[in-house]
C-alpha cells in the first residue's frame, strides 16, 4: 500500500524569524518519495511557508485520512498565544500578537491524527522554540497524541537574531535519507543526532522521542541516560512519566509530584539551576495549595532545594525573577534552618544593588 508524505516547512516572514525552515525543502525533496515515506511507492505533500492555519489544516486532513502509513516532517519555530497560551506553530504572517489567529496550534495535529490505526504515524520535527515556548515547554512537554511515533528536537531561543538559525535537525535526516535507504526510525533519529554533536543549539535542545510503553523500570532508564550525559533524553522520558501519571491519577497527586520532583532533579544534575529553581518552587506551591502543612517534610524539602538552587543560579536577570516567588514562600515555610528568610532577602538586595 502506497504511504503519505507531507512535508510542512512554516516560519514568520520579517524580523520574527528564528529559522530559516523552507531551507530543508529542497534537501527533502531530492529524497525519493518511497524512501521518505518507508515504503515502496508514495504520495508527497509540500507546504513552504503556508499564510492561513486553515490550508494547513486542511492538506493536515486530508493526509490524515489517506489509507497505509503516514510520515510527516515538520519543520518551523513555536509560539505560546498570550491568551491561552497554547503552543503554536508559527506561519507567515504569524506576530507576537496575532498568534492565535495566524499560527497553527499544536493540538490539531494530536486531533487530527488521533483516530489513525496504530503504527501508521510517524513525525519527524525540527523546532525552534521563542524564549516563551521555551519556558513553557519545560513545565507541559509538547503533546502529539499517544499514537503517534515522534521524534526530532526542539532548539531553545538562538543566542543573537541578527540571522535565522538553519534547521540542522532536518537536513541531517534529509541528507541520511538521500543515499536511498530509511533505517529504523530509532536509528534515522540518533544518526541524525549524532551528526549535531558540535552543534551547541542541539546539545541544549530538547529531544522528542516516540512515546511507546514507557521502560519497565523508568528510574534506570532515566540514571543510565544521566550516567552517558544524556540530560534532556532523561528528562524527555521524566515527562513521558510525569504526562503518564498525570492520565492515570489527576493532577497535583502524588504520583505526579513525584515525577516533577524527578525533573527538578534532573536540571540541577544537567547544570540548569533556574529551573531547578522553578520547578522545586513549583512542587512547593502546588502542595501547599493542596492543603498541605507549611511543615510538612516534603514541603520544606521542596522550598529550601528551591532556595539551594536559587543560591546557584549565576545569571542576575534570572535570580532576581525567581527571588520573590521564593521570598513569598520563605515567609510561609521558614524550614528549620533559622535566618533563611533573611538570606534570600539579603541576597535580593545585592542583586538590585548590583
């Protein structure tokens, strides 16, 4: 059976451009159609910087609907909407502003490929994240939906945006496809990695894999990946654990908590403090609002990891974004160390002052 093929290469014309995404077009193009879909003949759809969600929609649809197996490659930037604050994939005319109305939201490809017989749906993406999304996407991974296979990276903010970034992920899946052959997804994914290793936008990236069921024992997958210094393929699967608790129990639950404690851990092992940071302060603010005792063991354990991690942190800007929210639960979980309070109001003002 003939496979589906759609290749979706979107980002803002003008200065807010992060990646120059229609640029991997004509690497993917010169793969033969068979080779991009894994199977002997298909049908290939291109859509180069689209205007109107509802185009994209659409050829979404109509591929999604196609008999035998389904490939898409997506390549472009993610936006959060300043309403809902859902992430989008940004198109042509897609502003700060206009997000909402000019982007395509994410959740359309979860609902769109949803009712697809299982195994029949793969995406590759390479994303570039604005500083928003980025943000976000470190607390609620990006969601594709359970039956689809999904790999790829999304790269943080470029450090200067004086030129878009190149889509190095893509192109290195393009040009491993050209010689004919389309290995294992698994393994297409990690040589398409491993081709990045120089790249410092790759190593801070975060990595998408497929979401199959999760390892048998999670926690030694998770110390055998921090163990070969592979932080976000860790804290990827820490997600996958922490959406899958969040199905099972609800949310706020133990079960969850534990998976956010897992994650806090995992950044401050990869070097992240600030969102260590973020995230202890995160658990400490969702127990307390749970109705859990400013002096209950894990509540104070989550405020003074916060309050570590925040001594940590080397970047002004960030500590003093992340002080106050920890003054405030100082006040409320003083912990048994005496003065903690004041340390951190100590400290705030020598960043104010510096």
């Amino acid at each position: 059976m003939p496979g589906t093929v759609l290749l979706l290469a979107a980002s803002p014309t003008g200065r807010g451009r992060l990646v120059d995404a229609a640029a991997v077009l004509p690497v993917l193009a010169a793969v033969p159609p068979g080779v991009l879909a894994g199977t002997d003949t298909a049908n290939v759809v291109e859509l180069a910087d689209p205007l109107e969600p509802q185009a994209v929609l659409t050829r979404l649809r109509a591929a999604a609907a196609a008999p035998g197996p389904l490939t898409v490659y997506v390549t472009g930037q993610l936006q959060l909407d300043r309403r809902q604050r859902l992430p989008h994939l940004s198109l042509a005319r897609t502003t700060p502003a206009t997000v909402r109305y000019t982007g395509f939201p994410w959740h359309w490809f979860r609902e769109e490929l949803r009712l697809r017989a299982p195994d029949s749906t793969t995406l590759l993406a390479d994303l570039h994240a604005d500083p928003d999304a980025w943000a976000h996407l470190h607390g609620t991974p990006l969601d594709t939906g359970r039956s689809t296979a999904v790999y790829g990276r999304i790269a943080p903010p470029p450090p200067h945006r004086r030129t878009p970034a190149s889509p190095s992920y893509m192109k290195a899946v393009a040009t491993i496809l050209r010689s004919g052959h389309r290995p294992p997804l698994e393994h297409l994914h990690q040589q398409a990695l491993s081709r990045l290793a120089d790249d410092p936008a790759t190593a801070a990236s975060l990595v998408l894999t497929s979401a199959p069921p999760l390892p048998g024992d999670p926690h030694a997958a998770i110390s055998a990946a921090v163990r070969s210094g592979r932080h976000a393929d860790a804290d990827a699967l820490a997600a996958r654990c922490e959406q899958a608790a969040v199905r099972a129990h609800g949310p706020g639950t133990e079960e969850v908590l534990h998976w956010t404690e897992v994650r806090a851990d995992l950044a401050m092992l990869a070097g992240d403090a600030p969102r260590s940071c973020h995230t202890w302060l995160t658990i400490a603010t969702t127990r307390l609002a749970a109705g859990q005792s400013p002096d209950t063991p894990a509540v104070e354990t989550a405020v003074d990891r916060a309050h570590h991690q925040w001594g940590r942190i080397t970047d002004p800007t960030r500590a003093r974004e992340l002080g106050p929210a920890l003054a405030d639960l100082r006040l409320r979980v003083p912990g048994p160390h005496k003065g903690a309070l004041a340390d951190v109001h100590r400290q705030l003002r020598q960043l104010q002052a510096g």
